[in-house]
C-alpha cells in the first residue's frame, strides 16, 4: 500500500502482481489525517493494510478478480449487454443505435479481445487518461462500461464491476441559464404566425419537455380537467 499526495489531498493506492504477471494498482480511498476514527470511505495505513491482507487472502482461495476466468471477451459482454437492453429491457431503437454507436467506435476497440475480467479499473483509468474527448463524452463511455460489467457480473460470475470504482471526470458547469419570464414566453407566443407553434411554445416553455416529447403528443395525452400532460 502507498499513499500519494494529491492536490485535493493524499490518497491511499495498493498495488499487486497477478500471477499471470499483470500488475494492479487500485485506488482504495482518501486518507484520513484527523484524529478519531475515520469516516466511511476514508483509510490510515491499517486501514489500508488490513485491505491488501483482505485482497491476499481472496488470492490465496482464488476468488481474487482477475485471477477468476470467466471464459468471454469483453465483446462478449458488450454484445450480452446490447442483447439484454434491446430484448429484456425494451430500450427505444434510437437509444439501441446510441449504445451501439459508443461500443463499436470507442469501448471495443479498446477493450473488444481482453478478457472481460482484465478489464480492471487501472485499465480503465488509463485508458480514459488517453482519450482525447471533453470530460462529458468520458462520463458517457464510463456509463456505458459501466452498465457493460453490472450485466457481465450476472452473466460471468464476474467479481466486481471495475467501472464502479473509477471516478467521473469533472465537468465545468455551463454557466448561469437565462429563460425568458412567462410575460416575455406570451409576447412570443403572440408574434407567431401559427397556432400549432404557439402550442409548441407554450407546452415547451411552461412543461419542460423537450422537442422529441412535444412532436410525440397526442390528444389523449393531455388531461385539461386535472392540468396535466403525461409524457
């Protein structure tokens, strides 16, 4: 175990050596500097410690992830998690080509021939630290393996799901919104020239929905009586 200053403050890492000569390195939690006992989540060096023993002790029953094979690539997985969304989870087709899209030009190039449970969160790690994308479209692909693995622990008798111990990257805020006041959306709704945009408008502007749930709106889904749209 070793602890690592960072700028927010040091870090306890362990690291160890897998029989078959891969090295992890896993990120445990922040250490606790204070006096008094530890809040949840935070490690000293017996804390830490008594981690590396837990994880020597799964090592000697073999029940250590990574040193569990399950038999299937992480394609394998990718195509059991896109076969589980479409068919058991009943995901929309354009939600389907979304998820394809991520897996095919990002995650399986990358991962598609490792074992699934090589795909450990160091891996993971280093991998996001090379790719060249906005922190949002890192938070995206982190979703997606990270839904990817939760299924392949059902599936594979995978360990753990190493997406869930991999940090979000940190995404700046885009700024204070400005909206128009409801005196400003009925002056634009009386500038327009037809009615169905002037619904459009109201609707957009007074139920928040967006413009794919707006065109979807039939009749029967308003319910003027009780003052309600169901989406």
């Amino acid at each position: 175990v070793l602890r690592v200053e960072r700028a927010r403050g040091p870090v306890w890492y362990a690291k160890y050596r897998l029989p078959d000569g891969r090295q992890v390195q896993k990120k445990l939690g922040p250490a606790w500097t204070d006096r008094g006992r530890p809040p949840a989540g935070y490690f000293t060096k017996r804390l830490a410690e008594a981690w590396l023993r837990e994880v020597l002790d799964q090592a000697r029953r073999g029940t250590l992830p990574g040193l569990v094979r399950t038999g299937a690539t992480f394609a394998d997985a990718a195509a059991e998690y896109l076969r589980y969304v479409e068919h058991d989870r009943g995901r929309k087709p354009s939600t389907l080509r979304g998820y394809r899209s991520c897996i095919q030009a990002h995650l399986l190039p990358a991962f598609g021939e490792l074992p699934v449970e090589a795909v450990t969160s160091d891996v993971i790690e280093r991998w996001l630290a090379g790719f060249g994308g906005p922190p949002r479209s890192r938070n995206k692909l982190l979703i997606q393996l990270h839904g990817i693995l939760r299924r392949a622990k059902k599936v594979y008798a995978l360990r753990e799901n190493a997406a869930a111990e991999v940090e979000k990257s940190q995404q700046r805020s885009a700024g204070d919104i400005e909206v128009f006041s409801p005196e400003g959306v009925w002056a634009l709704v009386r500038a327009v020239e037809s009615e169905q945009d002037a619904a459009i408008f109201l609707a957009a502007a007074f139920t928040g929905l967006r413009m794919g749930e707006l065109l979807a709106l039939h009749w029967r889904d308003v319910d003027f009586g009780g003052s309600t749209v169901r989406v």
